[in-house]
C-alpha cells in the first residue's frame, strides 16, 4: 500500500538575504498554507495542534497583512509590514517565538524586523484586581510549589487526552485538587491544567481516582495517577482557580506585580486601513477559510474539513497577494487581486469554488467574482444504525483518544464522555487512492475506558461488538485501547 509521508518542513531553509519586511510578512503566510499541509498530509500522523496554531496567526492579522501589501509605493508598503510584523509579535511570547521560527523555515531572520523583546513575563490581573494564574514550565520547583498549594494526593481526573502530533505524542491531564489554603467566598473548585509533550508512556484506566503524584526533573516529567502512569519529556502548567491569588505563590505573585494602571497596554487596534473592493474580499474570504482550518481544534470538526484541499487552493497565497499589492496603479491593483481569488477557485475544484462563492456572497455581496458550476451528483444515503457491521475496516490507527468524569460546569450537570480519532484505512472506491481518511466517535457515559501508549503504535486490529454506532465494545491494538459503551457511538466507523 502507498504511504504519503508528509515533505521535509522543520529544517531551515538557506537564508535568502536580503529581505523586506514585506516578503517576510507574505513568507509566513505562505509557510502557515504549507504547515497545515505538512499536518494534514497523512491522518495517521495528524497534528491538530499544528494546524490549529497556524491558523490562529491569521485571525487578526490578515487585514494588516493586505493593508501592508496594498499600498503601491516600496517605502509605504515597508514601512507598513513592519507595523504589521510587530503587531503581530506584540501578541506574547509564544506568538512572536512561532514568527521567528517560521520565518526561519521559509529562509528569512524576522527578528530584524521586530523591536526588541518586551520585558519578562509577569502575570496580569483580572477586572478584580487579582493576579491572576499564569502558565508555567513543569520544573522540580513549580511542583514542590504546586504541591504546597493544592493537595494532589487525593486529586481525581477530569479529563485526559492523549493525542498524535507527527512522530510525537502529547497529553493534556485535568484534575482536580483540594486547595491547602482559605478562600474568602464559595467557589468552584480548583483545577490544574497540564500540558505534556513527548509522551513515551501513558497508561490510564477511568475512573481516575487515587491521587496524583507529580514529578518534574531529570529525565522528565512522570505523572502517577492513581493505578496509572503518564511519562513525558517535558510540560507546562496552569492553576485554573480564581481563588489563585490566595494562594502562597499567589501571594508571592501578587507582591512583585505592578497594579493593573500601571501596566503598559497592548495598542486596541491592529495597524490598517480602508482596502479596496476586491482586496477587501479577498481577505475577508481567507479570513473565513483560515477561522474554518482553526476550528479543527475541537475534534470533532477535524474530519469534516478538507485540510488538505484548502491548503492546495491556497498553496502561496502570501507571495500572489504581495504581487497583486505591488501594482503601481488602483485598476490594475484591483484586477489582480480578483485574479488571486479565481485563481483560489480553480486551484480548489468545483465544491470548493462553490462554497468560496457563498461566503463572499454572504459576507461582501459580491456575486461577480467567481464563476460557479453546477451542483455535483448527490451519493447515497449510507444504511441506517443498526444495521450490520459491513464495511468496518478491520484495522486502524490511533490519532487521539480522551476521557471526562462526570461533573458540574457552571450549575450544569456534564455525563462522563469518550472521544477517538481515527485513522481508517482508504476505501475501495476513495478517489484518493493510498490515502487515509480521518474519523472521530465519541460516546457518553462510557462504562469503561482504558488506555496504553501501545494504542498508537501505527495501525493495529481493529474490533467493534454490535451495530454501526451502537458498539458496546471497541477494541483496538488487542486491548491496547478499550472503551465500552452502552448507548453506542456518534457515528459509525466505516
């Protein structure tokens, strides 16, 4: 069977000297179009995260982008991307970390574009006042702190999720600790977040109680949870308790943190201005595309989007937008920023172009742009549930798997929950052929779930107990991974 290994991305590009904050600007697009590709390439080494992260950049920060590259003098359009470039690094640290990084890819140093880095992170304050909790490196010194703050020997497990990203396994563990200090006013409780990366073992089986012990240092990080084990090379931390603040790192906290009007602001606005009719609709359609490619990080939505063809349709979009804002004179400007967006619709097929009309009809009025054909031949309706098992395929790869107690969130009772995502083998009749295809199924009220890093050792045998969607028992990799449930699933695998 063919595989399709996703191309070479993370190994810098030979410097391309010399750069305009201009091309580097447009050079990060482009690079974001191919991250995505590169996530997407093959669903058995499915990087959510990447994909997510990606789009995200773009959120606020395409209109500045075509404002910088519309303006038609050299001067004006530099001085611009350069207002945009540090724009979009004054987002934090971790936001202008993924800008030079990326830059670097595409064969560029950013970091001559951007001012210097702002002072070390001190956490905020909330409309109260109150420092509030902030991210930090999992190190034998936060956990020592944590430890003091929150008693983790009897935390229990609200939710664990274990998921692919490339050739790396990463893990995000909720629990929930009783706090070692007073509060001033009934609250939630409290939660820690964790963030793992590198996970080399995990084994975990629901309910997830009997404590947490948490250990950070050499060689890593290894989390035991009640009978189970997370191991990992390294993680990241956050208290999700409002209460933080009265804590004793909290207080400390508090103690070195300036007051909220003496903190300098963040300007409200991104840089920009007025764009034309089309360079208008160009960005508000890739606005729209790239929120659709962000929204994979809910997981239900990553196999309902066509990662892969958006990527195809907008492969350079940076370096064809900066050539359409170069033109010296409006008209022309105008005329290739149209181009672009056809040149998005043909590159993208008859079901993309079609969807691109809606959006720029909906959201611009504009229903002249492109040149839509006809709707395509409707498949079948698949059996309705309960009807045998045909078509299941008998293996598949492991790209996530997650697991949430039953608990109270805002006053609202949430059942317990398991969700997978799966990478099923390509059907018989796939127009793609060799090419894997994404799967998620989630149920509620498991009545068991359980999980080893076996799971995830590429495809295994795959077996499901009773109708399409009302399995009982799903086994994959010979009990590597084992839910049951009940009332069966959310949608069949097949």
């Amino acid at each position: 069977m063919t595989t399709h290994a996703p191309p070479p991305s993370d190994a810098p590009r030979p410097a391309t000297p010399p750069a305009s904050a201009a091309t580097v600007l447009a050079a990060l697009l482009d690079r974001s179009v191919e991250r995505m590709a590169e996530a997407a390439a093959d669903v058995r080494l499915f990087d959510r995260e990447a994909i997510h992260e990606a789009a995200d950049v773009w959120d606020n920060n395409l209109f500045p982008l075509f404002w910088a590259v519309s303006a038609a003098r050299a001067g004006e359009r530099e001085r611009r991307a350069a207002a945009a470039l540090e724009w979009m690094a004054g987002l934090g640290e971790r936001r202008r970390a993924w800008i030079t990084e990326q830059a670097a890819v595409a064969g560029y140093d950013a970091a001559a574009f951007l001012p210097a880095p702002d002072e070390p992170y001190t956490p905020g304050r909330d409309y109260r006042g109150h420092v509030m909790a902030p991210q930090g490196r999992l190190t034998r010194e936060k956990t020592e702190e944590l430890a003091a703050d929150y008693d983790l020997t009897t935390a229990t497990v609200r939710h664990l999720r274990v998921e692919r990203a490339g050739s790396r396994l990463t893990a995000f563990l909720q629990v929930v600790a009783d706090r070692r200090f007073a509060v001033e006013e009934p609250v939630p409780p409290a939660l820690l977040d964790v963030w793992l990366d590198g996970v080399t073992d995990a084994d975990f089986a629901s309910p997830g109680d009997g404590g947490v012990i948490l250990d950070a240092g050499s060689p890593g990080i290894r989390m035991a949870l009640g009978g189970g084990l997370l191991r990992a090379a390294r993680g990241l931390y956050h208290p999700d308790d409002r209460s933080w603040h009265l804590s004793a790192a909290g207080r400390r906290a508090d103690a070195a943190t300036p007051p909220r009007a003496d903190r300098p602001e963040r300007p409200r606005r991104a840089p920009g201005g007025a764009l034309g009719p089309d360079a208008h609709a160009a960005a508000t359609l890739l606005r729209h595309v790239m929120l659709e490619l962000r929204s994979v990080r809910y997981a239900a939505r990553a196999d309902r989007l066509p990662v892969l063809a958006l990527c195809r349709a907008f492969s350079g979009a940076g370096t064809a937008l900066l050539a359409a804002g170069s033109q010296v004179f409006a008209r022309r400007r105008e005329a290739a920023f149209r181009e672009v967006i056809r040149g998005w619709a043909d590159r993208g097929g008859p079901r993309l172009a079609r969807g691109f009309a809606r959006v720029l009809e909906a959201e611009t009025g504009r229903t002249d742009l492109i040149e839509t054909p006809g709707p395509a031949d409707r498949t079948p309706p698949s059996p309705a549930d309960g009807s045998p098992v045909r078509g299941t395929p008998s293996r598949a790869a492991l790209v996530m798997a997650s697991w949430t107690a039953a608990h109270t969130d805002h006053g609202t009772e949430r059942p317990a929950a398991a969700q997978l995502q799966l990478a099923l083998p390509p059907r018989p009749d796939d127009t793609a052929p060799g090419r894997w295809r994404l799967r998620t199924i989630s149920c509620a009220e498991p009545e068991a779930f359980r999980l080893r890093t076996a799971a995830f050792e590429g495809a295994g045998p795959l077996v499901q107990v009773g109708a399409p969607t009302a399995a009982r028992g799903f086994d994959l990799h010979r009990g590597a991974l084992y839910v049951a449930a009940e009332d069966g699933w959310s949608a069949s695998v097949s």
